[in-house]
C-alpha cells in the first residue's frame, strides 16, 4: 500500500487494485447489478441495439479519444444513446419529420427523391447532434476527469460544418434528459467487468490485475465495434444452425443484450490470452458467481476469438 501511496505522489498510475473491497460489499454490489441486469433483460424492446452498429460506436470512441475521455465515458455515452428511452425518442422524431413532408411528397410526385435526401439529411444531423450530447453528458459523469463543454462541442460540430448554436447545444442536452427522465447514471458492461475482477481479486485470482483489466477493456471496446459479427457467430453456434430464423433471431436479443454474459465472457477470454492454462479454473469460478453455465461462456469466448485471430482453442482447451 505504501509503494502505491508514493506512486501517485510522483505522479505515477499505479494501476488498479482488486480484491480490496470487503466481502460484504462485493456480495451487496453483485445482487444489485444481477436483479439490475435482470430486470433490464425482462423490459427490452424490440428496438434494442439499434443505436450500437459500428459506425456509430465508432464515432463515439473515437471522439472520446479526441477529447481524453476515460473508457467508462465512451460505454457510457453509448448507453445513454442506446437506451430505450432515447429509441423511443428517435421514432417519434421520425414519425414527426415523414407527417411533416408527407403532404410535399404526395403533392410533388417528381420531388420525392429530393424529399427523401432531405428526410435522410435531418435525420441524421439530428443523430450527430445527439450523440455528442451523449457524450458531453457520459463526460460530466466522470467527475475526474475532462469535461466536454460547450465550446468544445460546438468548435467539433463546426469543423463537421454544421451551425448549431450554443442555445441548440443546451436544447439537446436538456432533450435527451428528458428523454431518459434525468436517469442518466446507466450502468454499462465495465461496470460488470470491474466488479466481477473484484471478486475473482478477492478470492485469489493469481492473474496480475494492471494486464488482465487493460487486456479486458480492450477486448470490450472489440466487443462493441464487432457486436454484430460477435453475437451472428454466437446464435449459430448456440443453434447449431447457419441459418438462424427470424423468431430465433428475436429471442436472441436477450443474449446480446445481456451485461452480465459479456463482462464474464469478456474475462474469459482475456484470461485465456493471458494466461491459458488458468482459464478453466477462472471459468468455473466464473459460472459459480453468475450461474452463467460453462457451455455459454466457452462459446462467447470462442466468438470472440474467432473474429480475432480464428482461433478454435478454446473448445479444444
């Protein structure tokens, strides 16, 4: 503890610490983000993962990056973006904008090419603006790190050409706060990660923690710019079927959105790049914390991997 004290006297990062916290607490925090995560799984609508393609995840990473966000700001944002709440918000916006140039279109049969580029374009100039209102919102959060303030965001927005307006700026943030009913403070898939590397911490994990976090947030911002291709991968081997129906492709939502799966699968994986020859023990210590089974974690990882190097190791392994 001394060495880590004067660590940060001289301006060094220590790292993170696990397995500090007391038993009490882990066990208080796990039931907490299992009933939250549960909860979230059993009010999902079909809308859900809509806003979590790649290009906009990608967008948000990299203008995290830009302004020296931490990574819980980046998951954060794209949360606040995905939530139900503000897909709700996005089809009633598009409701409002085809009842508004509906009557043009029906009148001007030779415009409607024009109409709908027009449809398109305020459609996404709204989504831009949002998602830098996520941001600067994902940003406050982080109380310890940079702000993204308004002059910021709008020097960004105006090299994207755009005009917007300092009072439009406020107007969307103070839009998607409504949106969300000013509960902006969502958990995210770090959130699980960390909490569960402070269980594997406190009963002994003999992983180093700096490596097996930094190796775990990587393969989470992975996991996300690669959602899709992950989770198609996954289905098909779940089913055993390349092939999947639309039915089984509805109920599959739950899987992709589940936090608690990704974080132990994003550990999973991460220990067996680390540190094969301890991923089984990890693994099984995994499933008697979550009651996620070993077949599901196995195939997670597997996707993973798969989409990284090809490898089928783990089902080997």
């Amino acid at each position: 503890m001394e060495s880590q004290v004067q660590a940060v006297a001289q301006g060094h990062d220590p790292g993170p610490v696990f397995g500090k916290v007391a038993a009490e607490v882990i066990e208080s925090m796990l039931i907490c983000l299992a009933t939250e995560n549960e909860q979230g799984l059993s009010e999902l609508v079909e809308e859900a993962g809509c806003f979590k393609q790649t290009r906009i995840v990608e967008f948000v990473f990299l203008l995290a990056e830009k302004w020296h966000l931490d990574h819980s700001a980046r998951y954060q944002a794209v949360e606040l973006l995905e939530s139900c709440g503000f897909c709700r918000f996005m089809i009633k916006r598009v409701e409002q904008i085809c009842q508004s140039s509906s009557e043009n279109i029906k009148s001007r049969e030779q415009g409607q090419g024009s109409s709908r580029s027009s449809l398109k374009d305020q459609l996404y100039d709204t989504l831009v603006l949002r998602l830098v209102s996520c941001i600067q919102l994902a940003s406050k959060l982080s109380l310890h790190y940079n702000i993204v303030n308004n002059n910021t965001a709008l020097k960004f927005l105006q090299s994207l050409k755009y005009s917007y307006t300092k009072q439009e700026l406020l107007e969307s943030e103070l839009a998607v706060l409504e949106t969300l009913q000013f509960q902006i403070n969502v958990s995210t898939p770090l959130v699980y990660v960390e909490l569960l590397l402070e269980v594997l911490g406190h009963n002994g994990c003999l992983l180093p923690a700096k490596p097996l976090h930094q190796m775990c947030m990587e393969l989470l911002d992975f996991s996300y710019l690669m959602r899709d291709t992950i989770y198609d991968t996954l289905l098909k081997i779940s089913i055993e079927n390349s092939t999947p129906s639309k039915l089984q492709v509805a109920k599959f939502l739950t899987v992709k959105e589940d936090f608690m799966l990704l974080a132990v699968g994003i550990i999973s994986t991460s220990v067996f790049i680390l540190n094969p020859e301890l991923w089984k023990q990890v693994v099984e210590h995994l499933d008697c914390v979550t009651g996620i089974t070993l077949q599901s974690i196995l195939e997670f990882s597997y996707a993973v991997l798969k989409h990284i190097i090809g490898s089928t190791t783990p089902t080997q392994h």
